[in-house]
C-alpha cells in the first residue's frame, strides 16, 4: 500500500485537559483566556454556513459582542439543510426518571461509535447536551410536550433510555428556526453581517494562519475576499460525494475540502453512515433519496418473509412465516439497534434474495401492532407527517400497508480534524458540526448530530475560540496581500478553466457515475479488491471530467453547472482520499465493513492492536500522509460491541 500513502509523525497533542474526566471542560474553560468586551468589538470572525452548528455560532458570537460575518449558498440561512432532521436531539436530562445520566450517554456514544472516538469530547458533549435543551426551549422551540406539560422523549436506536426530545417529525426544522431568530436578532444589532447565495470557494492562509476565504457571490459571479482574524467552517457534510443520499441536493465538501487542500487535517474520511430506515430507490433518474426517521423504529417492526422470493402481499404473508430479524437477531436491543448494524442486517436479508419489492431492495417497516395497540389516531400524532411524507413518495399509506426501507447514505462521521477546541491544523481556522469529524467515532447514534452541533455552536466554540482571539489585535491584512492575491487568483483560473473545457458530459453525469462507483465498492460494505478497482476508476474518470465536463453559461450570472462542477471536481477528491482510508484500515468497525473482517456470526470485528487511532490525512498533492492519532480508553472498556 505504500504507493498509495506515506506515513507521517503521530499527533501528540489534542489539547484535552488532563484530570478527572468529569472536570475537563470547566478546567479547559478556566483555563482559557477570555476577551474582555470592549476588545471583542474590534475582533472579527467569518463563519461559513448558517445550518445549527453555524447559525448557533455566529449568533452567539455575536451576541458576545465580536464582529461576525456569516455565509450561506441559500436564499436564506434558514434553508441550511439542517431544517430536514426529523427524528429528535438527544440530551442527558433523564425526565423519564429511567436511569439516564451524563455517564450513560457518554457510554452509550462511546460504544455507539465502537470505540473510534475521543471519551474527552464524548464526555464533553454529554454534559453541554444538557443545556441545549434548556437554551432551546428559552428560545420557543416548541418541543413535544406530555399530557401534563412536561417536555416528552422518545427512544433513538443504540441505547435503551428514552432520551431524545422532538418536534413532532420536524425537530431540524424548529431548532433551526430558534437559532435563526438568534441570528436574525444579531444581524439588527449589527454584530453579524450576512451573506446569503455566497459559496466559499477558498480559504485564505496568511503566514501559516487562517486570515479569510474568497467566495462567489452566486446570483452575479463577482469574487469577492473577505478577511478577517479567524475563521470557522460549519459546512456540513459530504455524504453527497455518493451522489444518491439523504442529504439536501446542495451538501457538499467544498469549504473544508479548500482548506484540507491549504494544510487542513482530514480525519476518517472513509466512516459515512448509512441509515437503514429510508425510501428504496425507484428508478435510475433518481437524484436524490428520502430518510424516514429512525424515530420510526419505536414502533414500527422490521421483518421479511421467511421465504426467499416470497412476491405474496404483506398481508397475506402469515405470522409465522414472517422473520422480524432484528428482533431475532438482537434480542436485548430489537428494532432499536443501532444504524450500522440495522443497515447490514437488512443487506444481508436482501442478498439472501428475501428483500422485498421492486429489485427485492427492500425490508418492511410495519406499524400494525402499534396501531392496534395504541390506536390510529395515537400513532398519527406521533408520526403523522411522516405517514404522510411516505405516502406523496410512494402512493402507499403506511397505516394499511407496511412501508418498504432500505439503507442509504446519510451523515459522515469524517470531517476535518480538531482538537478538543475544535482548532483544526491551520491556527484560527475553527470547525464545528457535521463539518468536523470530531465525537461520533465510526457510527453516530441517532439524534446526536443536532446535539453535537448545537453543542459546538451554542456551548464549545464560543469559549475555545476567546483563547485564541485574546492573541489578538492581530496584523492587519488588505486585499493587496500577496496570499489573498493568491487565493483569489486560483478561484478564478479553476472558473475559467471549467468553462472552457466545453466537453459533451453534463456535471450531473459524472457526478452520477463518481456515486455508483462509491456506492458499490466503498458504501456498505468494502474489501480490499473493490477499494483498489474503485481507485481506478475515479482516476480514470476525474481525468475524463477536466476533458470532457460541459458547463454552459458564464460566470457572470447564475449558474448552476458551475456551481455544480466545481463541487464535483472536489468530490473526485475526496473520494480517492476516502477510499485510501478505507483501505488501509483493514478492520472493521462502525460504518466501516471490511468484509475480511468479521465475526463468525458476520459482525464488524475491531482489531484494536493496529487500529485504534483517528487518521488524520495530510493534503501533498499526490500520495497523502497518515498522521495517527491514538484512541486511548480510560473510562469505557474497549470491547466487542453488542446489542444481543
Ligand atoms: C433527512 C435527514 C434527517 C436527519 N435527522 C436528524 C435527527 O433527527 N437528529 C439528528 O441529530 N440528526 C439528524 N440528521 C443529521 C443532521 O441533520 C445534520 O448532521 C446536521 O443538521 C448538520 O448540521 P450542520 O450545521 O453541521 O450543517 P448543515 O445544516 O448541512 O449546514 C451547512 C451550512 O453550510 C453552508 N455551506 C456549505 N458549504 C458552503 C460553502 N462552500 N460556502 C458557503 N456556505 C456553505 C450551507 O449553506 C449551510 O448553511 C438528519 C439528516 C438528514 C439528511
């Protein structure tokens, strides 16, 4: 494998206090500097993308007084993808009184994430869920509420405590609004300018230090610089480098593949989640596929027929002859395990030619006996506007006929590296959020993103980010600068060389391909053959892309193929990066199967003697650099997950 990568020095140092775990915050936090508020004023801070990590953030640091300039590609910051969460956000308040606490979300996340991730942060992130709840709420985010009044939970997959507090199917939606409103209020105020329909195309590094980002503006084309003293990306994702997932159409890796370009870390590139419970896909002009909440799974149950090829209706397929596999095979944790363990669970059934529906890519999600048990109108307010999401999609009404699910691509669990202040590698370039690779290790638990990036936005950032600002007054940098020359220079040469080309494939196409290749040999599961022959053909087909891509149109006006194309070159990218990633970790674990690496009864089997560290993927060029990171586990044994 030394062809495809070299190995660097170890990281040593993720700036996590040392001590009782309970205590690091409250140590890191004192022992940060702080900037007093008359000097915040004369700082100033850019934060790319307005979804629930950045719009958190740039309201808050606004609120504190700094001078903030907040970007988004929508119309609105209120479109940030983050408004599609249906499900819930988890929080250790234990209301339900059923043995919930701070450690037990530490643990069940820790385990959740089998074992990839960091106790500091997970720890961290347990106690900060606790607030989230409480800023939410004194916001107006109408959270479902009991008879009595109180804030109602329900129940996500990996833990068996009823954690997750909800809007109905809409929790993204109405948590989205309330830090919407928080920004909204700081841009009267004047602390937080914002720049909707800009796309950050490039991060400026002045002396070694995150100083700006060049962006376009999206309805002119003008480029635009803008500078500042430091810089914070919360630009989501990059789940849609597999072209079809569940992600809004405009995810993609840009910003933070910019900056890994620039000197950024990339960390586990290759651990993408892929949720079990969403809408088969129909057709091959589809362009984007619908998650049906894990919510779902409270009370919906999965099952096949016991028979392959079995074509009878659902409801004419006797009881017995029905196999409710997770129930079977999980006992202890049934319908409720966790995703990756749900998504493979669910291929196996279907490659043992007992999927149901169209191609047989399918499992049921059935709610007859919650219907029967807590009657119609129950399970309608309870789920009500995704019944009838599932029913405008599939003409189906899931309270006569079980729905048809299968896994798709979801959330990645890579990101870029930070350390425990979420500093990435480039001084005062800051990540949060999806963005960031930071807490969730190899599989996220449901309902833990909006935490995390709430977490980051609302709590962590605007603490860690003062001891950095507090080096401040920092030089001040113009536009003349030779680096923001630079930066600005490379963005514009990519744009022309994009419409130049004037090939005869559309973006959209190799976009397609790029994901079909990903899918096969680098989704849910991976071998080493697969990897290697994925490779290939990215390399062959980025080559393809800057000869024959055709973007129409020019720079000056709105232009989605450009804007298109230059998210897919980064793609090409990160793909090869992830499937490096992929293939030198020769374990499984979490969202990452390698089929040579299982147990005897076909579960991801760790191997924690070679690979429990975070890689952390250095930018050259050509053949990346591997720098570990080791994972070292004082508070949670380390061991084979179960949920049997
Ligand atoms: C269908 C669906 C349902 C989900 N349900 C849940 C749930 O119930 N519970 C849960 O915990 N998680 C859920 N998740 C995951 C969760 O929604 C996301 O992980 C989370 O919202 C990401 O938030 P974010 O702020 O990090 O990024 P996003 O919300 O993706 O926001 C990214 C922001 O960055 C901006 N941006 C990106 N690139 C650029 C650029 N180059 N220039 C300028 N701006 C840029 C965008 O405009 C946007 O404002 C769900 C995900 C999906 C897809």
């Amino acid at each position: 494998m030394s062809e495809l990568f070299t190995e660097g020095a170890p990281i040593e140092d993720t700036r996590a206090p040392a001590g009782p775990i309970e205590e690091r915050w409250d140590k890191r936090r004192f022992g940060g500097k702080l900037v007093n508020p008359a000097n915040r004023r004369k700082l100033s801070v850019i934060v790319v993308g307005t979804g629930l990590a950045g719009g958190s953030a740039a309201a808050t640091l606004g609120e504190l007084g700094y001078q903030v300039k907040s970007f988004c590609y929508q119309d609105s910051p209120r479109r940030a993808h983050s408004i599609a969460a249906q499900g819930g956000i988890n929080a250790a308040k234990n209301y339900r009184n059923d043995g919930d606490s701070i450690q037990r979300l530490f643990y069940d996340t820790v385990k959740g994430g089998d074992y990839r991730s960091r106790e500091s942060n997970v720890y961290r992130l347990a106690q900060v869920s606790v607030e989230i709840i409480d800023q939410c709420v004194a916001q107006g985010v109408p959270f479902a509420r009991d008879y009595g009044g109180l804030l109602d939970t329900r129940s996500f997959g990996g833990v068996q405590v009823s954690r997750t507090f909800y809007a109905r199917g809409q929790t993204g939606q109405q948590l989205l609004l309330g830090a919407y409103q928080a920004l909204e209020r700081q841009i009267a105020a004047g602390t937080v300018t914002m720049f909707s329909r800009h796309e950050m195309l490039e991060l400026i590094v002045v002396d070694g230090v995150a100083r700006g980002i060049v962006a376009r503006d999206m309805v002119t084309g003008e480029i635009e610089t803008h500078l500042a003293d430091a810089v914070v990306l919360a630009s989501g994702g990059y789940g849609n480098v597999f072209f079809l997932s569940t992600n809004a159409k405009g995810c993609n890796v840009t910003a933070t593949w910019r900056a890994h370009r620039k000197g950024a870390l990339f960390a586990n590139p290759c651990y993408t989640q892929i949720h079990p419970t969403c809408i088969p896909q129909s057709g091959e002009h589809q362009s984007k596929l619908t998650l049906m909440s894990e919510s779902l799974r409270n009370d919906g149950r999965v099952w096949v027929p016991v028979k392959k090829g079995d074509t009878r209706r659902p409801a004419d397929i006797p009881e017995g002859e029905r196999d409710y596999y997770l129930e079977r095979i999980y006992p202890s944790f049934g319908n409720l395990v966790p995703r990756d363990i749900a998504s493979r669970a669910a291929k196996n059934v279907c490659d043992e030619g007992r999927g149901v529906g169209p191609g047989g890519l399918g499992v049921y999600l059935d709610f007859a006996d919650a219907i029967a048990r807590l009657g119609r109108d129950a399970v309608a307010a309870k789920y009500g506007n995704l019944f009838e999401m599932y029913e405008r999609i599939t003409g189906e009404d899931p309270f006569e006929v079980p729905m048809r699910i299968y896994p798709a691509v979801h959330y990645t669990m890579g990101g870029l590296w930070v350390d425990y202040d979420l500093q990435s590698t480039i001084p005062g370039l800051f990540v949060v959020g999806e963005a960031n690779f930071s807490d969730h290790g190899a599989n996220r638990l449901g309902a833990s993103a909006l935490m995390q990036g709430l977490a980051d936005g609302y709590f962590v950032l605007p603490n860690t980010i003062s001891d950095y600002l507090a080096k401040g007054p920092f030089e001040k940098i113009g536009e003349d600068h030779e680096a923001v020359a630079e930066a600005r220079a490379a963005v514009e040469g990519r744009i022309e060389k994009l419409l130049s080309i004037d090939g005869d494939r559309t973006p959209d196409s190799f976009h397609r391909e790029l994901g079909a290749v990903m899918w096969e040999y680098c989704g849910m599961e991976r071998t080493d053959a697969g990897l290697r022959k994925a490779l290939d053909r990215i390399r062959e087909l980025r080559e393809e892309f800057w000869t024959r891509v055709k973007v129409p149109g020019e720079n000056e006006e709105l232009n989605q193929n450009l804007e298109k194309a230059g998210r897919i070159a980064d793609f090409f990218e990160l793909a090869e990066l992830m499937c490096i990633d992929a293939l030198h970790r020769e374990e499984s674990c979490g969202g990452h199967f390698r089929a040579e690496s299982q147990t005897p009864d076909g579960e991801a089997l760790r191997d924690d003697e070679r690979f429990a560290y975070v890689a952390a993927w250095e930018y050259t060029g050509h053949a990346p650099v591997l720098h570990k990171e080791n994972l070292e586990y004082e508070y949670v044994k380390m061991t084979q997950r179960s949920y049997k």
